[in-house]
C-alpha cells in the first residue's frame, strides 16, 4: 500500500506525489495524488509506468488527477488515451480534477464526460 509523507500543514487529503518537498522552502511538494499503484503522480511518473498507465485506459475509464500538474503534452496523452474511435473525441467516465494546474485546456473542447466531472480549486493557464 502506497504511503504518503507524514502529514504537512497544508497538504491536501489524499495520498499526493511530494515531488520536489523540501522541508525549508516548500514541505508539500508536488500535490498530484499517487497513480494506482505508484507514489507519484502522473507527472513524475516515470515515462515507462506513465507508459503503462495510459495503455491501460479505455474510453468512459474512472481517473483521478487531483492536485495533478498538466502540460498540455501530458493533459493530451491522458486525453490520446481515453479517446473514443467511434467519435474521435475523448471519453471519460468519472473525472476528479480538483486543485490540478492546465497550462492548456484546450483538450478538453470535444471531451464527453459520462460520470461526475469535478474541477474544484482548479488553475487553468494559458
């Protein structure tokens, strides 16, 4: 079972990633909640598990990013993965986003969201 530091005022509620915590200038770190199966989120997965990850999903899959920090080459492998071939478009069931960082949303334009979809605290940057 994946372990997250030991509780940090101000750290979210979930098991996150702590990529980059240092004690003096930051003790979060990265906020992004673990992948299944993983300690980090999927923006510091390493690039063969991150890999792995994405082959694994199918359009209407359940994620969850929350706190996760997305490039647009990353929110768009994510998106690549739940894409439905029928309609070209991504297709995501249930989708917890809350407090993850865009730099470019653009994606999201033609996506279906068949479960709850959830932004809350969400930052979106262009």
């Amino acid at each position: 079972m994946s372990q997250s530091p030991p509780p940090v005022p101000g750290a979210p509620s979930w098991p996150y990633c702590a990529h980059g915590a240092d004690p003096a200038t930051g003790p979060v770190g990265c906020r992004g909640i673990h992948v299944p199966g993983h300690t980090a989120c999927l923006a510091h997965l390493a690039d063969i598990d991150r890999d792995a990850y994405l082959a694994d999903l199918t359009p209407g899959t359940d994620i969850d990013h929350r706190g996760t920090t997305f490039t647009e080459p990353l929110l768009d492998a994510l998106l690549d993965a739940l894409r439905d071939p029928a309609t070209g478009h991504p297709r995501l069931g249930n989708a917890g986003f809350d407090s993850a960082t865009f730099q470019d949303a653009a994606g999201f334009h033609s996506a279906t969201f068949e479960g709850h979809a959830r932004f809350d605290s969400a930052t979106f940057r262009e």
